[in-house]
C-alpha cells in the first residue's frame, strides 16, 4: 500500500504545513456550519504542498460527505454537470452537507472547445454546498473566468524541518529505525513537496529494520532527474490519454531519453503480459517515428511518436496497477556512462603508448598495449613502466583493472 494513502491526514489538525491556509480554511468550513454560505475557495500551489489531502481531512472533520472530481478523469461539459451539478443543490445522506472538490481545476478548465470551464462557472455560482477546487498556478490564463467566482487560498512548499519531523513520525509508526542525517536528507531533497519526500522514503525505508544515510545513494542519483522521474510515475499510472500526453511537457530531457526511461520502468509496473506487449509495441512505433525524423529531418513526425511513446503506453494496460513501484534509473544510461569512460581513458593510454613506440593512438592500444600490460603483471615491473610511459594512477588502475587506491600501492613500490 503506498504510504502516501496510508498516512494522509485524517483530521484537519493532521496536515503538514501551511497554517495560515489551512486555519483560512476552517474558518470558511465553520462559517458553512453556522449557515453562512462562503465563496467558493480555489486552493492553488505547488505539487505535493496538501492541497488534495487538506480537502479530505476538512471533510472529515467536519463530518461531510465528499464529491470528488479530478480534470484527469472528467473533461467535458457533460460529465461535470453529471457528476458535480447535482451534488452542488442537494443535501447528503440525512441531510449532511456535501463537500464538492474539484481537483486540477486548472487542467480542466483548459477545456474550452469542450465547455468543462463553463459548466464549472455554472456549479460555482449555483451551488448549495461548499465547493474547493484546486490548482496549480492562481493566474494560469485558464482560470481567468473561474478566478472572479472564488476566494484564492495559496499552500506553499512545505518546510524541510516540518517534512523531517512528519517523515521521523511514519518511520516510528512503521517500526523502522533510523538515523537522523537520512530523514533530513530526505526532507531536504524533496524541495518542499511532502507527497514526494515520502515516495522517496517508502522507497529507500520499506522492508528495512533501519534507515541509514548511505541507504540514500539512489535518491541522490533520481534527483538530477527528478522531473522525468515524476513524469514516468504519472504516465504509468494513469489511463487518462490528455494527463498522459502532458507528461513530456516541460522536461529538460531529450525525447529518446525519455523513451529509454519509460523502457526500463515499463515491466516493473505492468504485470500481465498483454499490457507489457501493448506497451513495448508502442515503444517500437515511437522509435521508428524518431528513425525516420532523424533521416529525413522531418520534425512532423515527433507529435506522433510523443503520443505513442506516452499514450500508447498508458493506455496499453487494461486497467491501473495499484501498488508501489521502485522505479529505476535507466541500465542502459549507466553502462553508455561507464563504457564511454573507458573509451576515453583507453584513448588516453594508447596515446602515450603510441608517444613511446612511435605509434598512432590506436594501434598503441591494440598491438602494444595487452605486452604493456603483461609486463605490469609483474608487481616489481609496475613504477618502471609506468614512469616510461608517463602513466598516472588512473592508467595504471585501467590497465591492471584494479581500484585506483591499489594501483597507488603498486606505483609506491
């Protein structure tokens, strides 16, 4: 079970973060309880600062049902009226009030050409019950009709000391031991987004009996690559085909690196064979899209191995995998790292090689370099060729396949 659900706050008083916000918003569900009708509010920051699970807790604390509404699921005029419209002038079950909460307002007012925004407009202005909706950014362009209906309400990135102390409070809760330096790091790395530092605890703490600092190598590595990270979580999760083709947008990444990293997650997410075939077929198709931009210089092409290398593998399995997944930096992108290292240092040494025996670069690697390393075989031998050669710790560490501390010891003698 992902620790994000399991220790969501249950109670307003339970969220992380954002006092002023959130004592904003008790007041106004207060406000409701005495028979004052409030505006309705448009809780807007960051991913990953309360705003979903603040709406959650306030219902439950003030007892009221809850009509849930995320832009990813419903898009048009239609469906929001359904869903929402109804909710908006009835009473709850024995006539408790209903909380309407329409999630990612900004995504889904976007909508235009399908009127998801005016029928938003028409609930907002015509409901009975309190409603909160959530966005992202308060002056999104998409928002500018909705804006004038609500009260604004920012959530900001939560503090680190705040995120520490809630990820100490699960990890005590979980029966995990820990030391202090990785749950700061955590918190630290996580920029404020608590939904996120928790992901990445589950991550490095579930299973264990203590968290240790050095546990944490793998996050320091998916941090420089946060955004994709996100990216790929969000794609193979959902089977809505708009939130899965905006996951590339705004990715400081390279689409055919992209495309490597959705490979390598792709078969710890889909279990069930036909999903894993689906989605490797549209990886295929992608990549014959990027060939073929590649050769003719045709960019045309790139909107159509976009969607087959997001939707299609979204939309590839039958239904959402609802279990955590440790995804995974890509194999392939260490090993290219590691051999284009040794590339570069086999050059290196074959040139001063070649230097020494009158040689080019390459055949001071191929032809002279395995009698070069025979005669380093020989530990006594090692100081004199290497200062013939001019070779440095790293090239005698290369040639001998020994760690560069080793290859010290030997140079010593």
């Amino acid at each position: 079970m992902l620790w994000t659900e399991k220790h969501r706050p249950r109670r307003i008083s339970e969220v992380v973060g954002n006092p002023t916000a959130i004592d904003e918003l008790k007041r106004w569900a207060l406000d409701w309880e005495r028979g004052k009708k409030g505006e309705p509010l448009l809780v807007w920051g960051p991913p990953g600062c309360g705003k979903g699970a603040t709406a959650f807790a306030l219902a439950e604390t003030m007892g009221w049902d809850i009509t849930e509404m995320n832009a990813s699921d419903l898009r048009n005029k239609e469906s929001v009226r359904r869903v929402v419209g109804h909710a908006g002038v009835s009473a709850g079950l024995f006539g408790k009030r209903k909380l309407i909460f329409i999630d990612d307002v900004d995504a889904l007012a976007g909508a235009q050409d399908r009127g998801g925004g005016g029928a938003i407009i028409e609930v907002v202005k015509e409901a009975e019950n309190p409603v909160l909706l959530t966005a992202l950014d308060y002056w999104d362009t998409a928002l500018s009709a909705i804006r004038t209906h609500c009260k604004a309400v920012e959530f900001k990135h939560v503090n680190q000391s705040s995120i520490a102390s809630f990820l100490a409070k699960v990890l005590k809760e979980e029966g995990i031991e820990f030391d202090e330096e990785a749950v700061s790091r955590v918190a630290e790395m996580s920029n404020g987004d608590l939904r996120s530092a928790l992901n990445d605890l589950q991550a490095v703490a579930e299973g264990r009996k203590r968290l240790k600092a050095e546990d944490l190598s793998v996050l320091a590595q998916r941090d420089r690559e946060r955004s994709v990270w996100d990216a790929v979580r969000t794609l193979l999760k959902t089977m809505d085909y708009d939130e899965a083709v905006r996951v590339t947008r705004g990715l400081d990444v390279e689409p055919d690196m992209f495309l490597k990293w959705v490979e390598e997650n792709v078969p710890h997410e889909y279990e069930d064979a036909g999903d894993l075939g689906r989605a490797f077929e549209s990886l295929s198709r992608a990549d014959i899209f990027a060939g073929r931009i590649m050769r003719r210089q045709h960019w045309g092409f790139m909107r159509y191995g976009n969607v087959l290398a997001t939707a299609g593998v979204a939309l590839a399995k039958r239904e959402p995998y609802r279990k955590f997944v440790k995804y995974s930096f890509p194999k392939i992108i260490s090993r290219l790292s590691a051999s284009k290292l040794g590339r570069a240092r086999l050059k290196a040494v074959g040139v001063k090689i070649g230097a020494r025996c009158h040689a080019s670069s390459k055949e001071g690697a191929r032809i002279f370099l395995p009698v070069v390393r025979l005669l380093m075989g020989k530990k006594e031998l090692v100081p004199e060729v290497a200062g013939y050669f001019d070779f440095d710790v790293k090239d005698v560490a290369f040639i001998l396949e020994k760690s560069e501390a080793q290859a010290e010891k030997l140079l010593e003698k």
